[in-house]
C-alpha cells in the first residue's frame, strides 16, 4: 500500500482508468466480431456502421491509434466486400 497521499490517489485514478480502457476496449472486441461473424452483406453493413463509429471514438479519445483505427476499417470493408 502506498504511503503517500499522492500516491494513494495516483492507485485509485489508476484504477479507474483501467476499468474504463477495459470497457472501451470490451467493446471494441464485441462490435467487430459482430461484423465478422455477419452472415449477409446487410447485417455486415449495420454491424460496420456501430463499428465505424466506436472505433472513430476509440480513436478520437486515445484508446487506439489513428493508423490502427483506420487499418480496423479498412480490412471489416474488405471482408464485408467479399460476402457474397
């Protein structure tokens, strides 16, 4: 345990800043394996739409980087194009 005040409040913002990450990144994780596992190409579209939007967020807020976040999009497209 820490001794200082500081640092007891350095544990506790810590603390919640790791369940949020957690959440953000849970997620993330769910709503592109949505669009992954999409049998049709019109559920893909939908699933992509919540996608695009969490990830822009994810991106905006620090969680991921902007390459990262752009290469995610690029390649739910990719796989959405190929459904038949």
């Amino acid at each position: 345990m820490p001794i200082l005040k500081s640092s007891e409040k350095d544990v506790r913002r810590t603390k919640r800043r790791r369940e949020r990450n957690l959440a953000v990144q849970t997620r993330l994780k769910t709503v592109l394996s949505k669009v992954r596992k999409a049998k049709t190409k019109d559920e893909a579209k939908t699933a992509y739409k919540a996608a695009e939007s969490l990830i822009d967020k994810a991106s905006v807020k620090g969680h991921l980087h902007k390459n990262n976040a752009a290469r995610k999009k690029s390649r739910l497209l990719a796989g959405i194009s190929k459904l038949a």
